[in-house]
C-alpha cells in the first residue's frame, strides 16, 4: 500500500492506495492561513506536520491496516512558497507560501540585472514576487535578524520529505517553480542566484520526483504509527502532480483545469513553451524528460469561496452548493462582471498589484448575480490563459476538471460554455495531488509506470458547451478584459504600505 500526501493551502489531502495506484480511502486534516493587508500570506510549517501525523493515523485507523502492509510514502505540495531552515533543520519564521506578494522591489531588481525576457526564457517562468526566490530575498532585506539564523531553504513539500527522512533534497517540478532554476540545464542557475545576491549553498540537492528520498527517521515512524523501514519518495508539486492524476501523463492526453484555491490550466509537452508575451508558465513534469506548460490565477476556487463566505449568514459554515444553485441556468448577470484578482493576479496579467472588484453592479442585482458573476469571471479569466496557450501553437479542444470546484454542476456548464470546449469530469477530483503523487511514488518504488494513471479516473460527466451561449460569451469575455484595462493605472496607483523594500 502507499500513502500520498497532498499539502494543500486550506489542509494536508491524504489518501490511501493500492500499489497500483488505486485510491482506497482518503481524509482531510484542515490548518489555517494568516492572509493580511500588504500581500501577507503564511503558514506554520508545524502544521502541515501535525496535519501528515494525524492524516496518517487516520488512515491506518479507518481502513483497518496494518501499519506493515504500507511500503511507501509519497508527498505532493503547494508550490512557490519559502521554508527557511537553521542549522539544525528548523524553521526560523513561518513559511512565506505562493500567494504572498510582498516581494515587488525584490522583484525589480531582478528584473534590472537579468531583464524580463531573458529570465522567463531561463526559468520557463516570469520574474513575479509570487515565486520563492524573491521571498527568501525579501526576508534577508527586510528580516535580518532572522536572516543571520538562515542556513537552508526548501518548499513545503520538501520539508515533509525532510521530517520524515532526515534527507534535505527537492526535485525537478517544484525546482522549476522557486525562480531560481535554469530549466535547459537542470539545476539552480548561477547567473540568477548571483543576481539575487544569495548563496548557493542555500539550495537543496535536486533529484528526480521518482527518487526514493530514503526510509523514515525513528521520530518519524513513531509519530506516524509506521515502520522505520518506509520508504519515502520525494514527489512533486501539486500543479504537475495533478495532471497525472488527471490521467494527463503524454500530450495526446490532452489538457486539464484544476479548480482549486488557486485554479489553473495544462497539459503535458515535450518541450518548454515559451509564450512571447509571458503569460503562461512551464514547470518541469515528475514524468522524466517531459514539461507542463501551465497557466496559473491565484484565486480560482478561492474567489468562490470568498464570495460564499461573504454571503452566507455563517462564514464558517459557506453555503457554497444552495449560491451556485441560485445562480445556475440561464440566469443573466446583466452587464455586472467580477475581477477574480483577490490576491493580485499571476496568469495572464502578471499584476501583483491587481484586486477583486464587481464592475456594472446595480440596485436590481441579488446574491445570485454576484454568485454568477464570480463563476464567469473565473471562466473568463482562464479563457484568456486558454487563448494564450493558442496562439503559442497548443491544441486544446477538450478540457479535464479535477479539483472541488470540479465537483459542482453549474460551474462546470458555465466553463465550457465560456471556454466553447467539452468539461469533463473524472471520479477523482478533490484526490486528483494524492492520486497522481501516488502513481509517482509507486513508480518510484518499481510497481508500475505513469501510463497506469490513465486508467485510475474516469471520466464520468460531460458538459458540452451551447453554441448561442458561447458566441455571447465571447462578446462579454471581450468586455471583461477592457474592465481591468481601464482599472489597472488605478490598481497600481494604490498605497504600497505593505511592501517593503
């Protein structure tokens, strides 16, 4: 058996699986986040430890297993975030995660040293204050006393990997995301990290997501209920692990939307793709020798989550299912858009300093047009990363959801009607990180190979996209985008309290 791990930013997803790959059971252990004004975003790592512990236990509780049967463990993680580390393995501050955006004069100076250009063709990514490097950067200038205890950095599904092995080491796909790795070499880029003013000796060992980290420390097997004898395999970050879960392992699987916190668009490739205007990201794929061209917003699911919080009468308890019913069918949104910028945007704006805003709104309007307008407004904004990913040569003429939104009727219908291309939806959807982190992991401990992801989920819904409303939409998503246009001098112009320099 193997257990997955999937480090989310609202809770760990772990889940159990035959060594095939087949899900048996999953849970999921919550933890917070601390989101303030001036882009502030973190977590305590302690938490996602506790979160594996009890996750673990559970699992081995609810399925009756014996804890000797499980011959591996495997992590998936939320991506672009900072963990830094003293001497002895600790962390000397919470962990910066990726939708902190506190790191703009961090990221102008890269961009100074290194021009914009010339890195994303480096990176596969854009210089942006969302990305790791430029948060250990911030923390040195603005942190130093802390800095002064700073002898290691890793993300956070590295340091699971670490706590549970002892061994300090990342791999390819979240490699490909901190900002800091040369992407046609393989390994953390000279020229970038001199230009960040940063030690290399920072930086972790960089292995393949297949590589068996090792076996887990005494601590760690007497926390977890499991056998020293474990093994550990490093895994990957969740955007790549994802499109294995989705069954996305070679690109005539097509492409996939996770609609998550964080929501966003891929595929696999055999090579980078390089967007000329920047928009769209490439991250290294577990699957050796293969790239995942992505497009990634900061707040996909997230922006729903939002609003449902904001209109129920109990934010703890959302009444996300009775909103998006209210706002299903037909109903017109008359002209109000939502900007789905909560946490500034990544793809396609690459504006840090964008926000949420409703535009058009009027005294007719009722929760369920702002429900409705928050669901388009996602659609929207994706639809732009879709129309990138065309014009740079991509295929994409059917779409996989996995992810919780994917969960949902309504939300589902109004993408494919925006996007004019088929939805799908598999049997695994809130488990797609921990079924593909699990495919990794078996494949890493010699049971099968990614090709056994195709047949893990199936499709089991279609939504077909309604010609009239497509061609309406296409109208509307024009209309959309020349909202932020004339609201983006009036973003940037906004008080920069929270960044420091």
């Amino acid at each position: 058996m193997i257990i997955a791990h999937d480090l989310g930013t609202t809770g760990n997803k772990a889940s159990l699986h035959h060594d095939d790959g087949r899900l048996v059971t999953s849970v999921t252990v919550p933890y917070p986040a601390h989101f303030a004004a001036g882009g502030i975003a973190e977590q305590d790592p302690s938490d996602w430890w506790g979160a594996v512990v009890s996750a673990t236990r559970q699992l081995l509780s609810q399925s009756s297993l014996a804890p000797e049967t499980v011959g591996g463990l495997v992590v998936s993680g939320q991506m672009m975030g900072t963990v830094l580390l003293d001497g002895h393995g600790d962390p000397v501050r919470p962990a910066i995660i990726w939708a902190d955006t506190r790191s703009g004069a961090q990221t102008r100076m890269l961009e100074q040293a290194l021009g914009a250009e010339a890195a994303y063709r480096v990176l596969g990514h854009r210089l942006n204050p969302t990305y790791s490097l430029e948060k250990v950067m911030w923390v040195r200038d603005n942190e130093p006393e802390v800095w002064a205890r700073v002898r290691h950095f890793c993300v956070a599904k590295d340091y699971i990997v670490y706590r549970l092995t002892g061994r300090l080491a990342t791999e390819r796909s979240d490699a490909s995301g901190t900002n800091a790795y040369d992407q046609a070499a393989g390994m953390w880029s000279a020229d970038v990290l001199a230009a960040a003013r940063l030690d290399p000796a920072l930086f972790p060992e960089i292995l393949d997501s297949t590589t068996v980290a090792g076996t887990l420390t005494t601590e760690s097997a007497d926390a977890l209920g499991l056998p020293a004898s474990t093994r550990v395999v490093m895994g990957g970050g969740d955007g790549p692990l994802a499109a294995v879960g989705s069954g996305v392992v070679a690109p005539e699987d097509g492409a996939y939307v996770c609609l998550g916190t964080s929501s966003w668009i891929s595929f696999a490739s055999p090579t980078p793709l390089h967007d000329p205007q920047m928009r769209t990201m490439t991250f290294d794929n577990v699957v050796p020798g293969s790239f995942v061209p992505t497009a990634t917003m900061q707040a996909g699911g997230a922006s729903v989550q939002w609003i449902a919080e904001a209109l129920s009468t109990d934010p703890a308890r959302p009444e996300t299912s009775r909103l998006t019913a209210e706002a299903a069918g037909d109903l017109d949104t008359e002209d109000l858009y939502f900007l789905p910028y909560l946490l500034g945007e990544r793809s396609p704006l690459w504006d840090p300093a964008a926000r949420g805003a409703f535009v058009g709104i009027g005294r007719h309007h009722t929760r369920a047009h702002l429900t409705r307008a928050v669901l388009e407004g996602v659609a929207f904004n994706l639809l732009t990363c879709i129309q990138a990913f065309r014009e740079s040569g991509a295929v994409i003429d059917r779409i996989d959801a996995v992810g919780g939104g994917a969960q949902s009727d309504v939300w589902l219908g109004i993408l494919a009607d925006v996007w004019g291309v088929p939805i799908r939806r598999r049997t695994i959807v809130e488990e797609a990180n921990s079924l593909g982190a699990a495919v990794t992991g078996a494949v890493g401990l010699g049971l099968a190979d990614f090709s056994a992801a195709r047949a893990l989920s199936e499709v089991t819904a279609e939504f077909a996209p309604d010609a009239g409303r497509h061609a309406v939409y296409a109208q509307r998503h024009a209309r959309f985008t020349s909202a932020y246009d004339a609201l983006a001098p009036w973003f940037a112009a906004a008080p920069t309290a929270g960044e420091n320099v």
